[in-house]
C-alpha cells in the first residue's frame, strides 16, 4: 500500500518550544531514591547524583522538569526538604504508601537540574495545604533577597533566586484519589485565589490550572469550563493528562492512541475558548500537557495501606518495562503534541527515571533506555523552528475505540534559519509496509541528511537489565526523485527523516 504526503513549510501550525520536551520527577517509587540519587554507586558523584543517568538524560534532551509531583505534590510540605539534611523530617507519603526521607529536597534538585542542563518546573500542593503555602515558596524561590524566606534560602546555600519561571496550582484536582481532592467550583476557587496571590508577589511567573487527569474523567469537558471561568483573568495554561495502554489485546486501538490525544487537546482548547468568548476576553489560554505516556495503570498494585508501620523508603512502584509497540504508539503521541504546537505550549513526559520512564537504572548496576527513549531524544534532536502541517491520503484501520483511523500520520518542522527540515511518521498498520510518497518540492533543493527507523520483527522486543541493547533505532532507505521522497516503513514502525 501507498501513501501520499506533503510537507510544505507555508503549512504553518506553530512555534517548536523548547518547553514541548519537557520532563517529570516526581518523589515516588526508584524515582529519586535509586534512580537520579545513589550516593553508593559507582558513577555517583561527589553530591550522591548518578553520572551515567545525568548522561542519559542529557542525551534524551529534556527542557523543562516538573517537580515534585504528581499525586506527591497533595501531601507536601515544602519546608520540609530544605535546610540542613540532618534536620529534615521522614514523612509519610499518603500517595505511594512509602516514607520521603527527604534526603533529596529542592536545592539539591536544583544542583541536579544545573547538571542535566535543564529547567525546573514547579508544583504547589493544594489538596492539603493553600495559598499562603504557595505564597511562601515562590517568596523562597524567587526574591533575590531582603526577606525572611529569601534569606532562609541563601543561608541553605543559595545566593542567587531559582527563579522558577513556570509554577503548576495543584495536582490533578479532579481526581478522587488526589488527596484534596475538590470540585471544580471549589477548586476553581482556591486556584484563582492562589494565582492572584502569587501574582502579587511574582507577576512575571507562568501558572497551570489544573484540567482533567484525563479525558475519560466522568467531569471532563465541564471541570475545564468551571475551573477557567474561575481562573481565566489569572493562568496561563490548563493541564491535560493521558496515558495509554494496549487493553484486552486490542493492539489497533492502543496503536491510535494519537488520535485520542489529539481529539483531548482540540476539545480543551474549544472549551476554554469558550470560556473565553463568553467573557468577551481577547485573552487565550493554552495547553501545558504535563503528564502524558504510555503506562499499563491496570497493572499496577494497590498502593493502599498493607499495614499501619509498612511504608518502604524507594519501593519499585510504576516500572515498566517497555516494548517497540509500546514507543511506536509513544512516538504517535509525539508527533500529536508538534501537530498541536499553536496551542500546546509546554508538555512534560511522565516520567523521567524508573517510575514509567525512558531510562531504567539496577542499584549498584547500569543505566539504560527503554525503548521509548529513543522516538524522544530523535524529536527533541531534530524538531527545530516551526511545526508544520501535514496532509495525508492513506489507508486506512478500522479500530473499536477509534473508528476508522488513518494508517499512517506525520507532522514535520522546519528551521527557517538553517533550513533544516525533520518529518516524523507513524505506520499504525500491522500487516504489510507501506510506501510513503512524501511532496517535498515545497522546501526547494534539499537532500535526506539522517534517518531513523523504529521497529522490530517482534513488536514486543524490549530493553531490560539481562538485555539492554535489544532495541536499537536503525536507519529507513530513502530516495529522493524529483521533489518527491520515497520512504517505505514496515508494519507499526515510527520515523524520522531530517533534511536540508
Ligand atoms: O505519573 C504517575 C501519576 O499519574 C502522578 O503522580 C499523577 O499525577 C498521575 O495520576
């Protein structure tokens, strides 16, 4: 079968921001604990961070880092993971069901981040705690000084502000398992107050309004509308959630997991510019879809109480072990955020170490990337400039979720600057390869300066600790004839082809 594409650089959709490959630690599971921080191993360095995991993640090219969580992030006192470590209390994690020793707290993340080269994203907690909390952080973060918490911070060890540029209210709100968890007027509500509050002390900082942990939430769709008519005048972005998995075998439906995420994104981005309409407001807010992967949630072991004195320091929770199926669906969802990069402004992938992550770590052992890692670090290499629409005829795949979806689906990016050209593609067919016959006379003179192919003969192949180099991206044969670039993807593969 045979496809045709066209990638035309006046198909315009919007900026390629930095922030769109973002990350997420959140304090849970092997995620800090054993995972960025081990102080024993041997790559560790003289602050107890794992040189080989910095190196990966460097490699996997992650800007912004959201922290420190997730659920976490409903039961957590700030104060708790500053100041001298010694001094800091062992907590009960209410989430995950472990004890946080605290042992890594913000400054130490901070030295961590200067080191993985990238930015810190911060969350406040506002299922168990509120504004004046929230306040009293971002006063800690970012006042250069003159101030009681501003002072605190330099006598921790740091002179200079963080100055942490893009600040989450609260953690999936809508969520009955979030502790806190509220409706969305009452949430609403306390977002907005916080927003002003913060505001007041910071006006220059960006805010996420809490959306819905995803978009099979019973209140999705009016948790948004009721949250942003709160909250429109006061934030910047609503968070979007989703992850996805292959369900009762249903490998075509999990293979158009995209077009799922697609569909979330256009209906937020409608819902809040109603919200927006309605208020007669030229204001437009965008999406940060800060949590998004594939994770096989069905999977995972009740995380309620099993005793009141077992609460483990760093149990292996959420590690998944990913196959080439699984980061070509991953690869899917990447190209949904490019396509959407007019109104997704920021996206941070959950997560980063061990805990549903790209790079998996052994105590005492190596370090190394699940298959997932490589569809991220080849889109973050190579995305520059501006995403760019497009158009497609191919077959296509009758799904049960999804209906009939189109078999293949691209976006590409173009650097007006170097004129350097990136197309990424998904081949969601199973049975036979099919031709791409991509339109690149748009873009003049050009020619294929690298390609990647992800696939395998057994789509379940993985990377795991006895086999880490299992699954490794190759290369896809391309021909270039008069203006027209001939790619031929095997059955559920992912792609990416730069040109200049
Ligand atoms: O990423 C794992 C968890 O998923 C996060 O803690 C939570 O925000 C979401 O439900």
């Amino acid at each position: 079968t045979a496809a045709r594409l066209t990638v035309d650089p006046r198909s315009a959709i919007g900026p390629v921001r930095r922030r769109l490959f973002g990350g997420f630690v959140e304090h849970l599971g092997r995620h800090v604990y054993d995972g960025i921080y081990e102080p024993g191993h041997p790559a560790a360095d003289d602050q107890g961070f794992r040189g080989d995991v910095l190196e990966l993640v460097r490699e996997l090219g992650v800007s912004t880092i959201r922290y420190p969580g997730g659920n976490f992030v409903s039961g957590f006192r700030w104060e708790d993971s500053v100041g001298p470590r010694q001094q800091r209390p062992r907590r009960l994690d209410l989430a995950w069901h472990s004890t946080e020793t605290n042992e890594v707290g913000l400054h130490e993340f901070a030295d961590w981040l200067d080191k993985a080269g990238s930015d810190l994203m911060l969350a406040v907690n506002l299922g168990t705690r509120g504004t004046l909390e929230a306040i009293d952080l971002l006063e800690y973060a970012n006042v250069p000084g003159g101030s009681t918490l501003s002072q605190r911070r330099i006598d921790n060890g740091r002179a200079a502000p963080f100055d942490v540029r893009v600040w989450c209210l609260g953690n999936e709100m809508d969520g009955p398992w979030q502790l806190g968890h509220r409706s969305a007027d009452d949430y609403g509500e306390l977002a907005a107050r916080t927003a002003k509050g913060m505001r007041q002390l910071d006006p220059s900082i960006e805010l996420v309004v809490c959306g819905s942990s995803g978009a099979n939430m019973p209140t999705f769709g009016h948790w948004e509308r009721v949250v942003l008519e709160h909250t429109y005048d006061d934030v910047d972005m609503i968070s979007c959630h989703a992850y996805y998995q292959e369900r009762d075998g249903d490998i075509d439906s999990f293979l158009a997991s995209a077009v799922d995420m697609d569909r979330f994104i256009e209906a937020v981005v409608a819902t809040a510019d109603h919200v927006g309409a309605a208020r007669g407001s030229s204001k437009r807010i965008d999406i940060s879809f800060d949590e998004w992967n594939v994770w096989y949630i069905d999977r995972v072991a009740s995380v309620k109480p099993t005793a009141i004195d077992d609460w483990p320091v760093a149990p292996r929770l959420l590690e998944d072990v990913y196959s080439v199926l699984d980061a070509v669906v991953f690869g899917g969802l990447l190209i949904s955020l490019l396509k959407h990069a007019d109104r997704v402004a920021s996206a941070s992938l959950a997560q980063l170490v061990n805990v549903i992550a790209p790079i998996m770590t052994e105590p005492g052992g190596p370090a190394w990337r699940q298959t997932t890692f490589f569809p991220f670090a080849i889109t973050s290499r190579l995305a520059r400039g501006t995403a760019v629409r497009v158009p497609i005829e191919a077959p296509t795949i009758a799904t049960a979720v999804y209906g009939e979806v189109s078999a293949v689906d691209a976006v590409a990016t173009h650097d007006a600057d170097s004129g350097a050209t990136a197309i990424f593609a998904v081949h969601r067919g199973r049975d036979e390869p099919v031709e791409l016959m991509i339109d690149v006379s748009g873009l003049g003179e050009v020619e294929v300066v690298e390609s990647h192919l992800l696939h395998d003969d057994d789509p379940s192949a993985q990377n795991t600790l006895d086999d880490h180099d299992r699954v490794r991206p190759g290369t896809v044969p391309t021909r270039l004839v008069d203006g027209i670039l001939h790619v031929t993807l095997p059955p559920v593969a992912w792609a990416a082809v730069a040109l200049r």
